[in-house]
C-alpha cells in the first residue's frame, strides 16, 4: 500500500466482539492489520546535511518565487531594507503567466516580506526587470511588457516561436515608499529604430528585445542598456546586438511623463562582435572607470565574451574585441551565458564567468556542429577581480586570475543572471537556477585573495604539510605526508553509505628539465598496486597527474606548451574536493585550455576516495623545490607563491 492510500475502521460498535472466539480471531487480524499497514508507511526522509563548504550553492539563502525564478536583482532602499525584482511565473521561462514581481528584506536577503506584483500574472507577459535608484530614493524598474498580446512570432527559417516574453515595449513603474508598492500607470521608453530592427521579419513593426545589463548612474545622467534582437531562429536569438538609453532628467524629474530618453550608440548599429565572429551579441554589461569612460562586456556564440570603451558616456564605442586578461594580452573564455561585471566601493571591479568557451565559431563557419550547446556548462561560477590601467588608449581594466565562486555537485545544474550587493563591508551575489534563486555572501578570502593577487608575494602556511625549500640539494626521496580522504564510508548512517569529505591538496613546485623530447616523472607515491599520486611532464610541454585509489582512476593535463626546456618553471596543482577539480596554475596563470581544448581545468571522479599511497615519495632531479599542502589552494594563493619566487 503506498503513502497515498487509507485505511478506514468500522464504527467501534461494529466491531466483532471479543466474546466469541471467531471475533476474537477477527479482532486480532484486524489489528495485526492495522500495525502492519503502518509500518509500511515511508518514513520521513531525514533532514540533508549541511555542507560545510561556502561555495556550494545550497547554502545560500532562498528567494522566494512562483516557480520560475529569473534575474533576482537588488537594489538597497533608503530606508535599509534589500529590495528584490524577479521574473516569475508557475510554468517555465518564456510560458504564460510569466510576470514581474518584487519583495523586501531587512536581515540582507535571510528572509523576505510577501512578494507585490509589478505585473499581475494574468496580465500580459511581463520579464527581465532592472531597477535604477535616483538621489530622491525613488526606485524605477525596468522590463519588457507584450501590451499587444502578441501571441507568437516568426522565425527567420519561416518557423515561428509561441515565446513571447522577448518583445512588444518596454516599460517601467516607479516606487516612492521603498519598494512596497508601485506606480499604478506604466510608462513606456521610446526606443529608435535601428537596422537590425528594419531588417527583422516584421521590418520593424514588430521588434524583438530585452535587458540584463543594470542601469548606472553617469554624472549627471542615467545610462541604461537594451539587448536588440535581429533575429528569432536557430537559439532562440539568432541575431543580437547591444544598445542604450540615456536620460539627464531621469535623477531630477518627478514627473515620469515628462522623462526623457535618448538611443545610443549613434547610428544605427549597435555592439556587435569582432570582425569575423558571430551573429550573437548579447546581454551587454556596463561598469564606470574613475576618468567617466564606460567598459562593456558582453557574451556571444564563439567561445569568448567581447568589450568596448566608451569615452563620451555611450555615443561611440571602440571596435569590439574580445576580452583579455589585460590590454593585449591572454583572451577570456566563456559560452553563452550571463557575463557581469560590476563596480566596487574600493574602486576596483568584479567580474563574473564561466571560464571555459573554445573556438565554437570556427565550427559554425565551417557549417559544423561544435558538438555542445553554448547554453551549457553554467557550473561552476568563476570570479576575477579588476583594477584600472593606464594605456595609450586611456584607462582600461586588467584582470586577475580567476577563483570558482560556485558550484553544484551535479555539472548539469546550471547557475546564472548573478547580482552583486555591497553591505556593511561584506560582499553578496545573487543567482538563479531558473526554478529556485539564492543569495550568498561572498566568502571574505576569496575576495581579499583576488583584490590583492597583484601585489601578493606571501607563501602560505596554512596546511603546509611537506616543505623542501630551493637552495639545497633536492632528495630522491622523501617521507610522503598523509592527504586527507576525498570519501569515506560514514558509519553514522544506518546504510552506512559513502560521505564526502569535500577535501583536497595542492602540490607546489619549481621544475627544470632539459628536454621535453620524452615523458619525464617528477613526483611518484605510488605503491605497489598502484593508489597514489604520479606527476610527470609530457611531449607536449605540459604536466600530467594522474590519482589512483586501487579502484578509479583520474587524470588530467595541464595546457600544452606550459613547459620550455631549460626554462625555470613554477607549477601549482590543486585538486579542489568541494566541486571536484583539478586545476593547474602555471607561472601564475591558471590553464584554461588555450585553444586546444574547451576546458582548461578538469573533472575527477566523486567515487575517488584517497590519493594516499605509498609512504615514500620519489622525487626527480628535475624538481627544484616543493611543497605539499593538505588543503587546496586558492588561486590568488598560488599565484602569490609564483611572485615570491624560488624561495
């Protein structure tokens, strides 16, 4: 019998009486009955264990939603409290019914007051809300609203979407008590057309359109940002590209019918990707340098998000290219997801990504399918910092080497349309999953270690476990100090099923080798079965390791051409037990698969469940120093070790 199943008794002076044996016997298996029917009964499942580590996505703090939870962005109130927007809705993204709606929070994003409609949700589709603040306090939200029910679109293949949610006008409300309730009239933003509105199927009568990117304020104006669309066919968006709207009555006028606002770029082309690349260019993201100009990032379909500089508060941006870690330097590799970035109070950036992409254009040019969806591969989240510079053009920003900032245990989970909030000297990023959004804080070494990463030269102590410093000569072998265990059995459980330990190490050291011509071993702990861990180089110029508990095996490369012969080199594997990667941090970079590879850091197997071999090390002439730690290492950490040298 299932949980969802009854069982009904008879009136009690119904029931057969005890006197006569027979209603004895019936009693008797009427009650065995009964007992029986409750022990089948499911037990309640029991409550799951907390995580311990920050990163992981569960412990975050839920923001309530209808089902659909998208876009859950914040703005601080004057009165103190976290005000949330949200798109929403009891289908799926795109379904009927989606509508906007906001809410409060005064114990920043713990809790949250009852959610207010923006929109009803037997209105007309209304999505993608962003909220601008102006000196007053009153708060304005921005979103798309289909206010012609316009029940389907064409596509450019001459097939149509019943998706709605991505055209129409585009409108806003104001609040003026903080967000607890808002303006009963709408409001709309005119919008000038440009080309790829008169080239659509509709030839512009009909034009497609949202936003992500927030608002900033820019002296004495707003600037805004709109994502145009072209193109409805192969994605969803087959064509895109980025716009703004600038108004410099917005912070001053009260008056909403009387705020006015201009289209940029001029012309009537807007942020597209570099020459040769693709269709798509998307979900445009602004920050303020110190000197007035404005950065733009944006994502697209070919394996690296793309910038542009504004030097006169949006008129004209430089050619788009795709970003690099600095002006000229390693390009940024992320698909097709959301790419912030955002302003900090210390004058310095974050920026939030996926760190993997690859030459996906290159395949599409070819008529190719690149085998993957750009959609994908949302998990984990990634974080750099950024700090200005000065260059010939102007300031820029270059940017650290990344840290992962969050992550699900299951890769296909994905995480997105993040938002950042600064209080009270703590950092918060919210995301969503598309059917739950969270808010968590930023853990504060993540954040000290990227703001910092330029100027560290400091080698950490904690969790030091093997240290044979350069300078002396190097031992063949060496005591191999005791790794904690990834997984283990947890006698607690009454099953007595695996737990995961979340734990990890690093290795660090400095190598030389005179040839690359041949695979050459640097660390071996290996026992006679073979658990343990092995290190080598390869022909390609990069290092290996390979983890063996005796019964899975794991492994992964570092990028190809890492390594030169004869050249001192530092090298920086952690294997990081919360999200299960490995990566490699090679002369203070961390791999990122270059254009060989999609990935640059790689996935192990959660069934793994010790690195722990031998109790000897060996260790090759090739090696200069090492160090084993018994925890896994940042990246800012290993990146501060390759400063301060040899030593």
């Amino acid at each position: 019998m299932n949980s969802n199943q009854s069982t009904r008794l008879a009136p009690r002076d119904a029931l057969p009486s005890p006197r006569s044996s027979r209603g004895a016997r019936g009693l008797l298996f009427l009650l065995v009955t009964v007992a029986a029917i409750g022990a089948e009964q499911p037990k309640k499942p029991a409550a799951p264990v907390a995580i311990s580590d920050p990163r992981h996505i569960t412990g975050g703090w839920n923001i309530p939603s209808e089902g659909y939870a998208d876009q859950p962005y914040i703005v601080k109130t004057d009165d103190g409290a976290w005000l949330c927007v949200m798109t929403t809705g009891t289908g799926k993204e795109g379904d009927s019914g989606q509508h906007v709606i906001s809410m409060r929070s005064t114990d920043q994003g713990r809790t949250w007051e009852k959610p207010v409609d923006i929109e009803p949700a037997d209105g007309p589709e209304a999505s993608y809300a962003v909220m601008l603040k102006v000196p007053s306090g009153r708060i304005y939200v921005f979103y798309n609203h289909n206010t012609d029910r316009v029940p389907e679109v064409k596509r450019e293949d001459k097939g149509v979407y019943k998706r709605v949610d991505s055209l129409g006008h585009y409108v806003f409300k104001y609040s003026d008590d903080h967000g607890r309730s808002w303006s009963a009239k709408r409001y709309e933003v005119t919008l000038r057309e440009f080309e790829c509105d008169r080239n659509n199927v509709y030839g512009g009568k009909l034009r497609f359109f949202w936003n992500v990117g927030r608002p900033l304020i820019l002296g004495d104006a707003a600037i805004m940002v709109m994502h145009k669309v072209g193109a409805m066919g192969d994605g969803f968006f087959a064509q895109s590209e980025g716009a703004f709207f600038k108004s410099k009555n917005i912070l001053t006028e009260r008056d909403p019918s009387k705020i006015t606002f201009e289209t940029l770029p001029d012309g009537d082309i807007g942020l597209r990707t570099p020459t040769g690349g693709g269709r798509v260019a998307e979900e445009q993201s602004i920050v303020k340098l110190s000197d007035g100009s404005l950065f733009c990032v944006y994502r697209t379909v070919d394996g690296w998000p793309t910038i542009s500089y504004s030097r006169d508060g949006g008129h004209k941006w430089t050619a788009p290219a795709y970003m690099t870690y600095a002006p000229g330097g390693r390009r940024v590799k992320h698909p097709r997801a959301a790419n912030f970035a955002w302003n900090c109070s210390n004058g310095k950036f974050l920026y939030w990504f996926h760190n993997h992409g690859g030459q996906i254009i290159a395949d599409l040019q070819a008529g190719k399918e690149p085998g993957r969806s750009p959609y994908d591969d949302r998990n984990p989240a990634w974080l750099v910092a950024g700090r200005e510079v000065n260059t010939p053009q102007g300031k820029c920003i270059e940017w650290s080497q990344p840290e992962i900032l969050l992550y699900d245990d299951d890769p296909y989970i994905r995480m997105s349309y993040p938002d950042l909030v600064e209080d009270g000297g703590k950092f918060y990023v919210t995301e969503t999953q598309k059917n739950v959004g969270r808010v968590h804080e930023i853990p504060k070494p993540i954040l000290d270690g990227l703001f910092s990463q330029w100027d560290n030269r400091r080698v950490a102590t904690e969790g030091l476990s093997l240290n044979l410093a350069a300078g002396k000569p190097m031992p063949k072998t060496a005591p191999m100090p005791k790794l904690p265990g990834l997984n283990f059995r947890d006698t607690k459980r009454a099953d007595h099923g695996g737990k995961d330990a979340r734990a990890g190490f690093s290795l660090d050291f400095w190598l030389k080798t005179d040839s690359l011509k041949t695979s050459t071993t640097l660390l071996d702990s290996r026992d006679s079965t073979g658990r343990g861990i092995y290190v080598a180089t390869t022909t390609s110029g990069a290092v290996r390791i390979i983890l063996n508990d005796g019964r899975t095996e794991a492994s992964w490369n570092s990028d190809k051409g890492v390594l030169k012969p004869d050249k001192l080199h530092h090298v920086v594997i952690t294997v990081d037990g919360g999200p299960k990667i490995i990566t490699f941090v090679v002369n203070g970079v961390l791999c990122d698969g270059g254009d060989e590879r999609q990935f640059g850091w790689g996935r192990y197997s959660p069934n793994l469940r010790t690195p722990n071999g031998a109790v000897t090390l060996k260790i090759a002439s090739a090696v200069q120093s090492l160090r084993i730690y018994n925890r896994a290492l940042r990246t800012s950490e290993a990146v501060g070790h390759f400063r301060a040298g040899c030593s």
